[in-house]
C-alpha cells in the first residue's frame, strides 16, 4: 500500500510540475532561421500563366524573395516579399507591384512538416498565407480567407527550378 501511494504521489508531482513548467519558445530570429526550408527557385502553372517565386536564405534575421507571373513572353504582376521581425513577432510584408501591402504574422510553424502559416485577420484576401515544402522539389502556397466567412482559396503548387 506505501509503494502505491508513494507511486501516486511520484505521479500527481510529475503532472503538476509538467502543467506548470514552461517550454522555451524559440525567438523570432530562430524562427526565421528556421524557415531556411523555404529558400530556392520555384516555378508552376498559376493564373493563366507561369508564377515563378525565389527565396533567398535567411540572412540577418530577413528573408527576401520576389515572384513574377509571367503570360504570352511578359512579365504581368511582380511583388517583393520580405519576412523579417517586428515587436518580437515574425511578419510576412508582400510588396505587389512593388507597393507595400498590409503584413501578416507567423501565427504557426513547423519545421519538421516545413510549414509556416501567417495571418492578419484584417486584411482583405487573403487573410491567411501558408507555405508548405511537401518534398525537396514542392513548395505549395495556400491563400484563404477564413476570416472573412469565406471560401475562396487559391493554392500555388510550385516545383523547384
């Protein structure tokens, strides 16, 4: 009966203490650093065109890319992005046609799935931007809008160049 108990209590303790003790967050620069995954030269078929996208390495805590759509030889939309941090969040600044638009910020990210969710729910579409590296030579881009109630998605399934 003494061992019983004594293993309750071991038990109850070992509970208490994992409920109450913290895991480390890693910081914003760890998790840009992270994000190395999504670096490389990416390429598929998208709005009636060819969307090619390049992402560089992270360096000093940034990653910078560009896009470009390219339809009959010309470039049609172009936009920088920049992931960087802000306030000790990571932020995701698209830069369509190379004027600033509303960021988001890394709301989830997993880097073994390679994946990385940015959200600003004030923004109009999209209100939700997730990377995926789905293999060494795929990199799907999800837009949505859950939001705003609604379901429009459009999905950029690129692969590597």
């Amino acid at each position: 009966m003494i061992t019983a108990c004594a293993c309750t209590t071991a038990i109850a303790v070992f509970f208490c203490a994992s409920a109450t003790s913290t895991i480390d967050e890693p910081s914003p620069d760890d998790q840009i650093a992270k994000m190395a995954w999504l670096a490389g030269d990416w390429e598929g078929p998208m709005w009636g065109g060819i969307f090619h996208a390049y992402y560089c390495t992270p360096e000093g805590g940034k990653i910078i890319s560009y896009n470009t759509l390219r339809k009959d030889g010309k470039i049609d939309f172009y936009e920088f992005e920049v992931f960087e941090i802000e306030s000790g969040k990571v932020m995701f600044r698209p830069f369509p046609r190379g004027t600033p638009a509303t960021p988001l910020t890394l709301v989830k990210s997993d880097v073994r799935a390679r994946q990385a969710t940015f959200e600003n729910p004030d923004k109009d579409f999209p209100t939700r931007i997730t990377y995926h590296r789905k293999s060494d030579d795929r990199l799907v881009i999800t837009l949505s809008d859950p939001h705003n109630n609604s379901d429009k998605v459009q999905i950029f399934d690129l692969k590597r160049q």
